[in-house]
C-alpha cells in the first residue's frame, strides 16, 4: 500500500468525530468511563438507525447500507388513504 488518497479516507472520520463531540460529549459531563460507554453507545445508536442524513437523501446509514428504503414518517402517505373521485359528495 503506498498511502495514496489516505487523506480521503480520513475526512469522514473526522467528520464523524466532530460531529459526535458536538452532538453528543460536549453536551454531557461524564464522571466515569463506564458512563461514557453508555451514553457513546446510544448516541452511535441513535446516530445509525434514526438520525437522518442530508448526504444520504435524508436515510439513516443503517437504511443505506442494508438496502432498506423507509421514508420519514412525515413524509409517508396515510395508510388507506385514496384520492376523491370527482362528483363525491361524501367530502
């Protein structure tokens, strides 16, 4: 390996990690080391399979990497609903 477009790799990391310690460390003071652990692991949880992406099409990146297509709820249309017929009176 010589190393080349290493520096690339390393941009989403770091984007990663700011956005952790924004999001997340720098808004809790954490006493102990198993806290931590704690909070960092639901944070990587939420972060994964809720948190949505504007880089992604507004997908989490566990919907990106498993294939799984889910649109916001805001955004899904009512279950059974259907459009008006024209001339309905029940409207």
């Amino acid at each position: 390996m010589d190393g080349r477009g290493r520096y690339l790799d390393i941009i989403f990391v770091e984007r990663l990690w700011r956005t952790v310690k924004v999001e997340e460390v720098y808004l809790r003071d954490y006493d102990t080391v198993t806290e931590a652990v704690y909070y960092l692991g639901r944070y990587f949880k939420f972060y994964n399979y809720e948190r949505l992406h504007e880089s992604l099409g507004y997908q989490t990146p566990a919907e990106v990497y498993f294939g799984v297509f889910a649109p916001p709820v805001a955004l899904r249309a009512p279950s059974g609903a259907k459009a008006p017929k024209v001339g309905d009176k029940s409207i």
